[in-house]
C-alpha cells in the first residue's frame, strides 16, 4: 500500500525523500520552492541526480509536487499571470525529476462566478498545458472554504470543458467531509464511488490526501486535523483504506502532526493500524 506524507524541501528535494522515508512513508508529497510568495522551481543538475537516484534506492513512488497556495487561475490580472508562470515551471521541473505533475487549488472567483471568469480559468489551463511537458499531470484537487472545485459536479464540468488527458483529480478526505460527502461504511463508499463514475471522474482520480477535520459535517471550512483527533469517524480511513476500489491510490497526509511540527510517523502508524492484512 502506498502511504506517505507532504514534507519539507529544506536543504533540497532530496532531503524530503530521507524525511519521508524516516517516517515511515513510501510516497511523497512536497513544494516545488518556498510556499511563502512567488518562488519558483530550481533544478541544478547536482540536485537532480541526488534526488533521482535517492528516489530509486529508497522506493519512494509516486511524488508529486504541491502548487503554491497563492495559484488563483481565475483571476483576470497580475495573479493570474503569476500562476501561469509558476505552474508552467513547476510541471516542467516535475518531468524532469520523474514528479508525476502538480496538485492544484484552482483558487477562487472572489465574489459572484461569471462567464468571464469561468472561461478564464479554462483557457488559463488550456495555456499551462500547451506549455508543460506531455508526461506531467495537472491534479485538481476538491477545495473547501467557497473556492473553486468544493464540489464533485463543480470538478467534473472544468475537466470536460479543458478536455485533455493530463487532467487528473487530488480528493481531500477533510475537504470531502466538509462539503457533505461521507462514507463510513462500504455502502456509503460505493455510492461515491458510482458517483464519480458518473461524472467521470473515476478514471481521473489520481490519488487522495487523507486528513481529518477540526471543523463539522458540511461545515464548509477546511481545516486539517490528525487522524482521529477531528471530526471524522475513524471506520471513514479504515473503509477508504480497506476497499477493493480505493485501496490501491496512493494516500498522502497533510496533518498538522501530533508534536505540531507537520505530518509524522505517529499519523501514519495509525493509518497503517487500520489496514486489513
């Protein structure tokens, strides 16, 4: 089974993969560069070895790189420009470093959706894709908190108006939980799952982020938790986990961590205390 976590590029890619590794995780989620304002991906050729060999000897696969959180594709100026800019880097960089592509919050309309903004965000992800390599993947993962992609419909409709085969969707356990969606049980999981079939969105599902959540059913915030200190009930990650239909995704987790110091072995271990041998 695929479990891993995001982690932190400091001192370089290479060093996430030791992070990742030490705490027990086979797959890895990370920055491309420093989340704090408008950085971008820089690959020396020293770093790129390092991290592709590191990769190899330590199995850890898939990666995938997170886009900043400043990415609004909506937007109709500067911001939208800059968002082009640094995913068009960051999926460049994710092909050269054997990354899968880049998960994505698609941003926000800021107030009321329009005609205008909709076909804005589609042509600025149309661009980005003409400007990417082909073997890297855009992930649009569900949101939470009013922006863009809080529903599965919402996600479905931008995929068939791009209309490309890299288009690929991220699920969010705590952003799920947030906007209505439940399963706790196999019943309620297979009613997703025919639900994502059809929409077609089954096949695009690329991997999920396994989070609990601070805040309540439908609430529409979302705000991570540890696994099972939040809101969702523990038989959701053990049916999501256990599955014959979703067991195979990699799962990744954002947590806080039980020290506060990010995603952590203490997570995961009882993430992986839920899985069926």
């Amino acid at each position: 089974m695929k479990l891993g976590a995001h982690q932190s590029i400091a001192g370089g890619y290479s060093e996430a993969l030791k992070r990742v590794y030490k705490i027990g995780g086979n797959c890895l989620q990370i920055f491309s560069s420093s989340p704090r304002g408008w950085n971008f991906p820089k690959v020396d050729k020293k770093e790129l070895k390092n991290f592709l060999d590191l990769k190899f000897k330590l199995s850890i696969e898939p990666v995938y790189f997170h886009a900043s959180y400043l990415i609004n594709l909506a937007d109709e100026g500067k911001i939208s420009q800059m968002s082009i800019k640094s995913l068009v880097l960051e999926m460049n960089a994710a092909s050269l470093l054997n990354i899968k592509g880049s998960i994505i919050h698609l941003g926000s309309y800021k107030g009321q959706k329009s005609k205008t903004k909709y076909q804005n965000l589609i042509a600025n992800i149309r661009e980005i894709l003409k400007k990417t390599s082909k073997d890297s993947l855009f992930i649009i993962e569900n949101a939470g908190n009013r922006k863009i992609g809080q529903t599965l419909e919402e996600i479905s409709q931008i995929i068939k108006d791009v209309n490309d085969e890299r288009l690929r969707l991220c699920l969010d356990t705590c952003h799920l939980f947030s906007n209505g969606y439940q399963f706790d049980n196999n019943k309620d999981l297979d009613e997703f799952i025919n639900k994502l079939d059809k929409l077609n969105l089954l096949d695009r599902l690329e991997v999920w982020h396994i989070n609990d959540s601070r805040d309540e059913f439908n609430s529409g915030h979302d705000r991570h938790a540890n696994i099972g200190e939040g809101k969702i009930d523990i038989n959701e990650f053990k049916t999501l986990l256990n599955h014959p239909k979703t067991k195979n995704y990699p799962f990744i987790i954002e947590t806080p961590g039980f020290d506060n110091k990010g995603p952590d072995k203490k997570n995961l271990e009882i993430l992986k205390s839920l899985i069926d041998i």
